[in-house]
C-alpha cells in the first residue's frame, strides 16, 4: 500500500501541469488547453525574436542598448547585427524594431514578464534554414546581414510565424483585454508582413545573387518549409502562387496576403509554432532560433513533455 508521502510524488506532474493540457493535441495541430495568461506569455518568444532580428538590422544594437528593461537579464542574441540595407527598407526596419518594442511593453503591462531566452540570428543559423529551405547547400553562404534582398527575404522567415500564432490564438482567449490586446497585436504584425511580401514581390524575378534562384522561388521554399516543420498542411505560400487557382478567387498568381480559399488568414497552434521556430519540426526538440527552447508554461511543458 502506496505511502503518504509516496502517492503526493506520484500526483505532483498532474499539479503542476493543471492549467496546461498539452496530452490533448501533441502532435497534431490542435488546440491546447492553457489560460489567457500562458497563451500570451508564449507570444514573448516571437516578439523577442523579432525585436532584435529589426532592432538589430537597422541600428546596429538592440533591446539592451533600447529597452533594456524589456529584457528582464534574458541573454544577448547570438550572431545579430547591422544589415547593410537600402535607407528606404532601412527606415521600414527601424520602424517595425520600435513596434515591436512598444509589443513587448504592451504585453509585460499585461501579464508577468519573462527573461528574454537565448536567441540565435546568427548567419550560420539562416544558414541551415536557407539549406532547408532550398533543398542545397548554397555557395557561399547566404549572408542575410550583407544586403537589401537577403535580409528581406531573412525577414520572410519571420513576423508570418507570429501572425498565424496570434490567429490561432484568438479564439481560446476568454477575458476581454486579452481578446483586446491580442487582436491589436495582430494588426500590426499583419502589416509588417504585409510590407515584408509587398517589397519581396516587387522583386519577385529577380535572381538572388550569385545563386540561380528567384526571389519568387526563395519565398516558396521558405513557406513549404514551414509548412514541412508544422506538420499541419498548407498553412503558409510564397509571394507568387503556381498555379492561378490557388490565387484569390482563383484568379491572381500574385499571393502578397497568404490566405486560404476564402481570403481568410491561416491560424497555427503553438506546437506548430514551436516545430517552426526550432526547426526540428518536434516542439520538444529546441533548436533554430531558440537553441535552449522558448519561454513560458507553455513551451516548457512541451519541453518537459
């Protein structure tokens, strides 16, 4: 007969993990059981991404030189630095490291604070996921800090993944500021990427160089690589669609808004996120541009999983 002491231990994990049903879903694509609390707290782990990645690429420093309250002692990014970009996409980065701060105070006015995890934006990590994304290893490199193009299309890589987070998380929100400040958050993470494809399809046929590859056809690779690691289907296309049909209303091979038949937008779960921004495809596998895993209840029960 099983002791006190002994049936507390065997009941602790289910305590701990009472607010958080991640058995439900993991490891499809469906939603989880968390409060508003968790939900919005995970999403720290995309502003912070992209906080330093704009902050970073425009400025040359980023939330510890700006901000660095924001950071709550969380590491420095590995790898980021100053893009050597036109003024015009300059100015548009600059802008969208400013929101992103203004996300970041918006959310720790909200709910608690987190330390901002280790991150990576080095260009060995865009790198891999170039390779990935590609299918070859390019030669050189791709250095998404050496110009304009590179680092719009590293940009690519990015905001979509929180805005489909924040459309997937919408729906499970039950108090009214949370439904109030998520939405608001999404409309300016709609527009950054927005902008992000607009400029990329202006650019659409033009050879990245010195690769034999279109700007068109780096978008493609980057979204069905995403789509690849999230396990969930087509949720994600580049800025030029293959076939007409898959255009809106079956009728525009242009895709500057990815969305599905009916001009909707996409919505990913976390663990879909997390196989996303790791890399690995496996939420509790970290890696990617959160080598040591997110932050959060929700990322760290995926990760003690």
């Amino acid at each position: 007969m099983a002791t006190i002491s002994q049936s507390f231990f065997f009941i602790l994990p289910f305590l701990l993990y009472s607010r958080l049903d991640i058995a439900s879903s993991a490891p499809g694509c469906g939603p989880l059981v968390a409060d508003d609390v968790d939900r919005i707290q995970f999403a720290l782990n995309l502003e912070f991404l992209e906080a330093e990645f704009f902050l970073h690429g425009a400025l040359g420093e980023g939330l510890d030189q700006v901000a660095p309250q924001l950071a709550r002692g969380g590491p420095p990014p590995i790898g980021a630095r100053k893009a050597n970009l036109d003024d015009f996409e300059r100015r548009i980065i600059e802008e969208f490291g400013y929101q992103e701060v203004g996300h970041l105070r918006a959310i720790t006015s909200a709910v608690e604070g987190l330390p901002r995890p280790p991150l990576d934006l080095s260009p060995q990590n865009f790198k891999k996921i170039f390779k990935q994304a590609i299918g070859q290893d390019l030669k050189p490199p791709m250095d998404p800090y050496s110009n304009t193009v590179n680092y719009l299309l590293a940009s690519y890589v990015i905001p979509y993944v929180g805005l489909v987070g924040y459309v997937g998380t919408i729906p499970s929100l039950t108090n009214s500021s949370s439904l109030s400040l998520v939405a608001s958050l999404l409309g300016v993470e709609s527009g950054q990427d927005a902008v992000i494809r607009a400029l990329l399809y202006k650019r659409e046929s033009e050879f990245v160089q010195p690769y034999n590859i279109t700007v068109a056809e780096f978008t493609r690779g980057i979204s069905n690589l995403r789509n690849q690691l999230g396990m969930s289907g087509v949720k994600d296309e580049g800025v030029i669609v293959v076939d007409p049909q898959s255009g809106a209303e079956n009728k525009t091979d242009s895709n500057i808004l990815s969305a599905d038949a009916n001009s909707l937008s996409y919505a990913r779960q976390p663990q879909e996120i997390l196989r996303i921004v790791y890399g690995t495809g496996n939420e509790s596998q970290p890696g990617g541009f959160l080598p040591k895993g997110g932050i959060g209840n929700i990322a760290q029960a995926y990760l003690n999983s």
